[in-house]
C-alpha cells in the first residue's frame, strides 16, 4: 500500500473502536513504513484506565489493518462536540 491508500484503512480501523468518538489522524512515510498520529477522541469521562484500553485498541486494530504503520502514537483527547474533526494528513 502506497501512499493516500493507507489513510483510509487506517481511519477506518481507528473508528471502528468502540469508545472512539471522533478523531484527527496523521500520516507519514519513514522509508517503507508509515508512522501514524493520532489525536483520539473519547467520552470526557472515560477511567484513564479505560481510555489507555482504547488507545491500545486503535494501535491493534491499526497494525492489523495496515502492518506497515510500524511508528504509532495515539493521545486521547475528552470528546468535544465543537471539534472540528477528522483531518488525514499526508506527509
Ligand atoms: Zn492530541
């Protein structure tokens, strides 16, 4: 996978957590891998616990989707309806 096509696996992989709820992605190339910031949404009143569970969850369920997104951070933010959304940067 090259390029832009690896954007929409990896939004797709990372909305299909449950406890997710909106999200901004970035994307870029390192030599024949990817690296993969996440900037993750989720209920404001999610245990810390339990939001690091989803966090773990996205990064799974990306590399599963895309094995070549070797380089992840995920930071979990409080849900705000006012967010301007997701965003897929290719860099
Ligand atoms: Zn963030």
């Amino acid at each position: 996978m090259r390029g832009r096509d690896v954007v929409e696996p990896i939004r797709r992989a990372a909305e299909s957590v449950g406890g997710v709820r909106d999200g901004e992605l970035a994307v870029g190339r390192v030599g024949m891998s990817y690296r993969v910031t996440n900037h993750l949404q989720a209920d404001p009143k999610l245990p810390l616990d339990e939001a690091h569970v989803v966090g773990c969850r996205v990064k799974s369920a990306i590399r599963a989707a895309v094995p070549s997104a070797q380089y992840m951070l995920v930071h979990m933010e409080p849900f705000a309806a006012a967010a301007e959304g997701e965003q897929a940067v290719l860099v």
